[in-house]
C-alpha cells in the first residue's frame, strides 16, 4: 500500500473512518480483498500509532490550599476549620468538601511531596507550565505548546492544544503560550464552555467562506514573494489554515455540549469548570492530545489570602469536585481513562500558617501538591511525606521538572528533544528530572 493510499484511509486525526475507507475503496479494489483488508489493517496500525496518549490539565488558578483539598493535616494547628472525609482507599482522607472524589480516590494518585518554585504568581505559573523559570531572553513556551509541537498534524481539523475557560487576570503570564514555537503552536482558546471559539465560528455560508479563503491563498502567494514578508506570511497562513479546516470541518461539533444529553451535562454539573470537563472529554475522544480546563471562578480564583478564604476554598472545591469526578467516572467508563492522563494542580500551595489578612493562606511551594489519575497510574496512592503540620517535606521530594519528565514518559515524548530559539539556542523540552516511576508500579 503506498502512502497516498495510506493517507486516503487514514484521517487527520489519524483514525480510520467509514469515509475514508469508501473513499480508498475503489483504488485499492485492484489489489484484491486480502490486500484491501491488510491495507485497512496497516492503516489502523499507523492510526493507533499516531494518537498517542492524551492530557488533560485541570488548573486550579491561583494556588489551591493542600490543607482544603487532599493533604488535610488532621490533628494539627495548622489544618484550620476545614474537617475531612474517608475515601474509597482505606485510611486516606481528604478535606470534606470533596465527597464525590472520595469515591474516585482509588483512580487518584496524590504527589503529596511537591517542593520548590517562586512563590508569586507570574513566575511561577511561568515554572510550573513550562518547566523552566522565566529568562528574559528566551520566551519558553507552555507544556502544552510542546505537545502540539510533537503531535503537529498538518491536515487534522482540531488542533493538539485547547484551552478552556478563563484565568483570573487575563495577562498575557497567567495565559503562557507557544513562545519561541510560534503562533502556530499556540492553544486554541475555548472561553465559554459549550459556544463555538470565535475565531472559528462561521458568519457566512460554507461557500462564500471557501471563496475568501481561495482569494485569500492568492494574495498571500503574490505577498510570499518578498522575502521580507514571508516568515510573517507563512506563520499567518498556517493559523489561517487551521481555523479554515475547522470552520469547514465535521470535528467542530466537539464543541457543541448540546449534542450530549441532558443527564450526562448535569453529571458534570452548571458550572463553567464542569461543562469544560465536559467538552475536555469530547476533545479527547476526538483525538487532542493535549487540553486545558481552568478553574478561576470569582475574582480571587484559589488565591485565597482574606478572611472569606475557608468559604471560597469549599465553594471552589464544591464545584471542582463534580466535574472531576465527573470525568474521570466517564473516561473510565467509555474505556478512555487509560490513555488519557488527567493532572489536577496549581501554580504552588498555601502556608501552614495563617495571615493577619482575615486568616486566609498566602503563597507557598516548599510543600505543596499536586494529583494524577490515567494514563497508566495506578491511583489509590500517596507518594511522599510532609511533617506533622506540612512545612516541610520529609520524604520523597517531587520537583516540577520530575512533573515534566513524567508527563513526557507518559505521552511517548521525548523529554531531551529539543527546539531551537530565535537566536538559534538549543533547549531541551526538560534540561533536568526523572521519570516518577513510583506512580506506575
């Protein structure tokens, strides 16, 4: 089978479809039926090849407290008012705003011994996301941009990375991107859960779209022309491509939540994080390898300083809870959680101490956390330890080149590949970290 063959059976998003099947269909008909069905058969080989397994990042912008989440410290000083709840893993508790993943805790594995990172905001949403801490003359990109750049697909119609919902501020540091990859790496903005991304919702007719596009692919020819013009242009067109495969294309349906039922959207609950949860799903069964969902409801998101802090952090853990719950119980069930490694985390934890603010939490990474489950983990688990009130880690120290290396180990990716800057330097996707093989055995 010769690979326009290949290509005619095998989609963009490298699955192979009744489609493409017919369409190949009659060029292979010469070769016989054995070599039709050993045709389709290599084809669903390089299918599965090419899909890889997938990441979902669930962001807790802001910083979420380990305390009121899955590292309460039960007995100590430092725990506050928030009380905790047995799992479905005996002898492990979490904070009791978090019922429904109780039931889930068997699929979760906690990285209770997270350590290290700035401790303000922009920086270390800079560190946490890309792995590298902020270089005023290298623009890093975000992991996810990373992804993209690896899976690149240049006839798929969804791109590799979307991002859902809205951080708290929207700066351009609290929303890292391709950097030094290009725009053409860049996530896919999805504000509003459930409504088409602007940049790709139609306004006019398939045909009149398809005409601006042909007269637009003319002008940009005779622009490329001048060499001065044509990096500029070719990064244009390739993000101009991109939005024109997916307003014309079949796989934009992924982001219209009505086409689920009514009781499967309000298993995820009303929320904004819920339904993102949700198109998170669509997104994966789709073939995006790499997807954002944000969690920055209310003005503070879980950058929980002021006296309010212990009400905010239950409401914001009340609302996370169903929608994570929620996807992991639907992955799990539609046979996709293995292949989809789903990460819940912030850009660092809170103190053990309380502020004179109102007694809320301000910002810390000496000890902190963050969750895994998918991909291979084998949940049910608490990898490292804290001391009696969380101050300091006492074993296994986790550091977010480890996240990286791991992340890396679990889409197929290599973690010492390299991209190169504008200035022709060479970085490696993780210049540091291991593999955290204790979240597979």
């Amino acid at each position: 089978m010769n690979a326009g063959m290949m290509r005619a059976v095998v989609d963009g998003r490298g699955a192979v479809t009744r489609r493409s099947f017919l369409r190949a269909g009659a060029g292979l008909a010469a070769s016989g039926a054995t070599g039709l069905w050993h045709a389709l058969a290599l084809a669903q080989e390089d299918a599965a090849r090419r899909a890889g397994k997938r990441l979902i990042l669930l962001w807790m912008d802001g910083g979420p407290s380990q305390y009121e989440t899955f590292a309460p410290k039960l007995g100590s000083p430092r725990q506050g008012p928030t009380q905790a709840i047995s799992t479905s893993v005996p002898g492990v508790a979490i904070a009791e705003h978090w019922p429904r993943m109780a039931t889930r805790m068997h699929e979760l594995a906690v990285l209770g011994s997270m350590t290290g990172g700035p401790t303000d905001h922009d920086r270390a949403i800079q560190y946490v996301r890309t792995g590298y801490e902020r270089n005023p003359s290298i623009a890093y990109p975000t992991f996810g941009s990373v992804v993209a750049w690896q899976r690149e697909d240049a006839v798929a119609e969804l791109p590799a990375f979307v991002r859902i919902g809205k951080a708290r501020a929207d700066f351009p540091s609290r929303n890292p991107d391709a950097g030094v990859l290009g725009a053409r790496f860049n996530p896919l903005l999805a504000r509003e859960p459930g409504q088409l991304p602007p940049d790709v919702a139609r306004q006019v007719p398939e045909e009149v779209l398809r005409r601006r596009l042909a007269f637009a692919g003319r002008l940009a020819d005779v622009a490329g022309q001048d060499s001065a013009l044509a990096q500029r242009d070719r990064a244009f067109r390739d993000v101009q491509s991109r939005a024109a495969r997916m307003s014309l294309g079949r796989e934009i349906e992924a982001f219209d939540l009505e086409r689920e039922s009514p009781s499967t959207r309000e298993a995820y609950g009303p929320t904004p994080f819920g339904q993102g949860c949700l198109l998170a799903r669509r997104l994966v069964e789709r073939g995006v390898s790499f997807i954002e969902v944000m969690s920055a409801e209310g003005s503070e998101g879980w950058d929980t300083h002021k006296g309010e802090a212990f009400k905010s952090n239950a409401r914001l853990s009340e609302m996370v809870d169903v929608g994570m719950a929620a996807l992991i119980q639907d992955l799990k069930v539609r046979g996709l959680l293995e292949d989809t490694l789903v990460v819940w985390m912030g850009e660092f934890g809170r103190t053990p101490g309380f502020n004179d603010d109102g007694g809320g939490r301000d910002h810390y990474s000496q000890a902190w956390i963050a969750a895994v489950a998918g991909g291979g983990v084998q949940g049910g688990r608490f990898l490292g330890a804290t001391d009696a009130d969380g101050i300091e880690v006492t074993d296994r120290p986790i550091t977010v080149p480890d996240l990286m290396v791991t992340f890396c180990h679990v889409l197929g990716l290599d973690p010492r590949a390299e991209y190169v800057t504008h200035d022709a330097r060479p970085v490696k996707i993780a210049e540091q970290g291991k593999v955290i093989h204790e979240l597979f055995a």
